[in-house]
C-alpha cells in the first residue's frame, strides 16, 4: 500500500446508514439508522477517516444514476444529509482501494481472507 493513504471505513448509505425499502430516486435518502449513525460519529470523534460508500455516484449501466450531472447531485443530497443527521460532511465514494480496512454494508458477505470460506464472526468496533 502506497505510504500516502490513510486508512478508512467504507459504510453503505442505503440500508446500512439511511433506511432504504426501494427506490425512490436520486433525491430521495431515508432516514439515519440510529445504531449505525451514532458508530460513525462516534468513528469521527476518535479520528477515524469514514467514507459512504455507494452505488448511487457510479456511472454504470443501471436505470438509477448514470450521468454526470446526476452523480454530481447524488453527492449534493448526501453531504446535505449527513450535515443534517449526521453534523459533518463524510467523503463519498463508489470505489474501493487499498487503504480500505473495512466495509460495514447490508449486502456484504465477510469471507476469510485467502480461504474462500463465509467467515461467521462479526465484530463492533
């Protein structure tokens, strides 16, 4: 890992920190989750570098967000959601790199590294 990285935690925005049921448009971000809201605060006051990780600012081929202007105001409404329910701006991304240790996400499966096996336990940092 290149020695200008910091380490960060990667958590998913939908259903993981906001309520999510389907979806409802760009525009639309549900609810902070209490449990993971007050995590990541708690993260941030012990000075780890937190990020959102979510599909919602990727250009792919999907019928949700696509183009530029709709990426760039996918990252709007979140940092105006999290200034809001969270009281700070989070960094948002859709990618992951080297200098990620962790992803906390509604859809993930933990698997032991280099084993190829579901590894069953979990951990609350």
């Amino acid at each position: 890992m290149p020695h200008d990285y910091q380490p960060w935690y990667a958590v998913d925005l939908d259903g993981t920190l906001a309520e999510y049921d389907h979806w409802r448009g760009v525009s639309h971000i549900g609810k902070p989750i209490a449990p993971m809201a007050d995590r990541v605060k708690r993260w941030i006051a012990e000075g780890r570098n937190v990020r959102i990780f979510t599909a919602r600012v990727s250009l792919g081929k999907r019928p949700t967000v696509q183009r530029k202007d709709e990426v760039a105001m996918a990252h709007r409404l979140i940092h105006i959601w999290c200034r809001k329910h969270l009281g700070f701006v989070l960094e948002v991304t859709c990618e992951k790199d080297f200098a990620m240790i962790e992803l906390w996400d509604d859809r993930a499966v933990r698997v032991k590294i280099n084993k190829g096996l579901i590894d069953n336990e979990c951990t609350d940092h």
